[in-house]
C-alpha cells in the first residue's frame, strides 16, 4: 500500500470522526463523546500529514506545533466560562489569519504561473481569509467590551460594503492576468481592502446579534478553510471546512429564525442602533416606572410555596458565575418536592448554547434543561419563573410594541406565570439597549443584587428552614 494510499485512508478516517464529532455534540448527553472523537480525529489528521514525504521541515513544525499545544491547555484552563465567547471569536481569527499567510505563501512559492483555477483559488481563499480575520477581531473586542456594544453605523453604509466588495471582485482580473511581482501587489491591495470591509461589517452590527455574528465567523473560518483545501489540494481541508462552514450557516439560520430576522438583516441591518420607545406595560401592568420590589426572605417564600418553578437564565448569570449556587437552589427545591425546570432561550448569552454549557458544567440534570419551543406552553401554569441576569430574552416588548427593535422576536413568556421574580443587578436595559416592561408588570417582583450573592443567599435561607 503506497504512503499516498495510507494518507488518504487516514483523511477518511478522520473526516468520519469528525462528523461524529458534530453528531455527538447535537446532544448534552453525548457531548463528551463527541470532544473526543473531534480530539482523536484532528490528532490522526496531523500525525498522518507529518508522516507525508513532502513534509520536510520539522525542526519549524514540531515547535510550531508543541507551542500551540501550551497555547491551548493554558486556555482550556484559565479561561472562564464567561470569556468563552470572545475567546471563540479570536479563534476564528487564526483560521482567517493562516488562510491568508498560505495563501501568500502558495502564490510566493512558485504557484502563480500555474493553472487560472489555482490562481482563483488562491485570491478567494486570502478573500474570505482576510474578512474573517478582521472581523472575528472586532467581534472579539465588543464582546470583550474593549469596543461599545452599538453599531457603527457610517452614512450609506451599504453603498460602502457593496463599492468595497466591487474593489475586491475587480482586483481579481488583474491579479489572474498579471503573474508574479504585479499579481502579489494586486493580492496585497485585495487583501488590505477585504480588511477593511470585514471591519465595516462587524462593527455595523449592534450588541444584540453578536450571538449570530459569532456563529456566522464560525461559518466564514469553515469556508476559508474549504477554500485553502481546494488551493493545496488537500481532500480533508475540503471536507472538514465544509462541515464547518454548512453547520455555522444553518445554526446562524437557526438562531436568526429564533428571533424572527433574516441573515441579511443581521449582517447589514445594524440592528440595535438605538432603543425604541419604551414599550407599554403588557395586559394588567402597572404604570411603568412603579417597580415592585422582594426581597430574599419574600423569594424563599414564593420559592416553598410552589408546585412548579421555571428559572430563565441569562448572561447575568454567566458573569457572575451563579450556576453552582443555581444548581444547590435546584436541589433543595426538589428535594421538597417541588417541581425546577430551566428555560433556555436560543440566543441567550453572548454564544449559541451558552447557557447549556453553564448548567452542565454545574452538573443540572439534562433532562430538566428545556428549550424555548419546548417549555414556552408551561409558562402559564407554572407559579413562579425565576428569572436569574436575564432581560432582552423575556422582554414581553417583542410582543406587544411594534415600535420595538426586537419586535416579532420569539422570547420567553415568563410574565405568563403566576408569578415572576426577576433577579437582576439594576434596572438597566438588556444588550438590546431597550427598555423592558415587564419590570412593572403587576406579577413581577424585581429582586435586585449580584446573582451569585443572591442565590447563594436563598440557598443559605432554605437551609436554615425557609
């Protein structure tokens, strides 16, 4: 069996992995098994390419590679849960970031005066390349908070990406005809100018969708990757981004259907540019402005005297890494019989499955964690939703003001409930930047204060006896 046979056989092996991979993690129960299939895959894949003949140079990869490893654990270790979204983003800025050095490094080593194709392959793979690398950048910023969370939104802004995009397609003619010194100084201006357009577009977009943008990066760095496949004639780069790039399209799709808006939209919208008028009371609200308080003696009392209790997490949550002190609230509850479920909305925090990710790092059962399509009906029968650092995703505005830049989005009703207790730090708005009149509904009790003090406190207070 020849070297190229064995490596080709490894590359099947590992995109079947890899595909196991995503199948395992659709699911929180199979989620660790699909880590290690997506684990043992990319290591096959490796050891398979440095077995390659063509490969030389190990006294620059080995280190390359032995470094990025030490890059890697340290993350895995010392990043916070919170800071796992904006650490994603700058992830897909290295996939950005490789494909355009390879893509330089292809033309440069000799490829130029080769086939038209492999030249268009070359300049769409540092296209893709060069926009997500600066725009996972700024997505890594806003979500950071180095950069504000509202869109940068500069006059005929759309006229702006499309004239930026028309540089980019044009460049391609002379840089497909003129081989060499002029192609890389057409590449090199291609590449500045897709820069700046994956600037533009990133910084258009409000706080609000940075859940879709980070998601949508993810489908760039796939299709970047696809194109360095094509261009190094490498089937498992093919394949691999591929998958990337399909599954962050379609979960994008998923999340943008979760609040009622298209990809375009999101993309050139600049959604969240200021907020809407503040949104009338929902049906049997009070006036707003006239919030009414609990405290935590007064929660624990609603919390015992339930049957069924809802608790709607949000990113409040994740910055005050309330999810242990959530899960001992959970298990006291049922331990007297109470009925706990989680609510999960599909955009919640600032990463698809965020909130998922939490509440299984605190070990709360899976089969208590429910999406919004699944609990949503329960709402009404339910005597106390217990919303913990939440808002944009329960703002009964979607609902009920057209006026709203989240009008029409699916949101969680928890004003449903016979009772709503609302557990934020203040009465600031949402990501959105929007007001949120269920803070004055006339079941809403608003419990102010850190979540994990907070939960940590009613946790405390059960224990002594309620």
């Amino acid at each position: 069996m020849t070297k190229d046979l064995l490596l080709a056989l490894a590359y099947i092996v590992a995109s079947v992995l890899f595909i196991a991979s995503l199948r395992g993690l659709s699911s929180q129960e199979t989620a660790r098994r699909g880590n290690i299939y997506g684990m043992v895959g990319m290591a096959l894949a490796m050891l398979a390419t440095l077995l390659h003949p063509d490969v030389a140079a190990y006294w620059a990869i080995v280190p390359a590679i032995a470094a990025g490893a030490i890059v890697g654990v340290v993350l895995a270790v010392r990043v916070a849960m919170t800071a796992m979204p904006e650490l994603v983003a700058l992830l897909h800025s290295f996939v950005g970031a490789a494909a355009v050095l390879v893509g330089f490094a292809s033309y440069l080593g000799g490829h130029h005066g080769e086939s038209g194709i492999l030249r268009a392959e070359i300049y769409i793979d540092v296209l893709i390349g060069a926009i997500t690398f600066t725009g996972s950048i700024v997505a890594f910023l806003k979500l950071r908070g180095t950069l504000g969370g509202r869109p940068l939104l500069l006059p005929a802004r759309h006229v702006l990406n499309l004239a930026l995009l028309g540089v980019c397609v044009a460049l391609a003619v002379p840089f497909g005809s003129e081989p060499g010194a002029t192609g890389v100084l057409y590449l090199g201006v291609m590449t500045a100018v897709a820069s700046v357009l994956g600037v533009h577009l990133v910084m258009a977009i409000g706080g609000a969708d940075m859940p879709v943008v980070v998601s949508l990066l993810n489908s760039y760095s796939g299709w970047t990757a696809s194109a360095a496949g094509f261009m190094l004639n490498n089937d498992l780069l093919i394949v691999t981004g591929a998958l990337v790039g399909s599954s962050g399209a379609i979960l994008s799709y998923i999340m943008c259907r979760a609040m009622n808006r298209s990809i375009v939209n999101v993309v050139f919208g600049g959604f969240g540019t200021q907020a809407g008028a503040a949104a009338p009371a929902p049906s049997g609200g009070d006036t707003p402005g006239e919030l009414q308080e609990i405290d935590v003696a007064g929660t624990v009392a609603e919390l015992l005297a339930a049957r069924s209790v809802v608790v709607v997490p949000g990113y409040g949550m994740a910055v005050a890494r309330a999810q242990h002190a959530v899960r001992d609230l959970t298990q006291l509850l049922r331990d007297r019989g109470i009925e706990v479920r989680f609510a999960i909305h599909p955009v919640a925090g600032r990463l698809p499955g965020h909130m998922n990710v939490l509440l299984a790092e605190a070990n709360i059962p899976y089969d208590i964690v429910l999406e919004m399509d699944e609990i949503n009906d329960d709402l009404p029968d339910t005597d106390v939703c217990l919303v913990v650092g939440a808002n944009d995703i329960v703002n009964p505005a979607a609902k009920t003001d057209t006026t709203s830049t989240i009008y029409g989005m699916p949101v969680l009703e928890v004003w449903e409930s016979k009772r709503t207790i609302m557990n934020k730090r203040s009465r600031a708005a949402g990501y959105a930047g929007i007001d949120n009149p269920l803070y004055y509904h006339e079941r809403t009790r608003m419990l102010f204060g850190d979540a994990r003090g907070v939960m940590e406190e009613l946790v405390t207070a059960i224990r002594a006896g309620g």
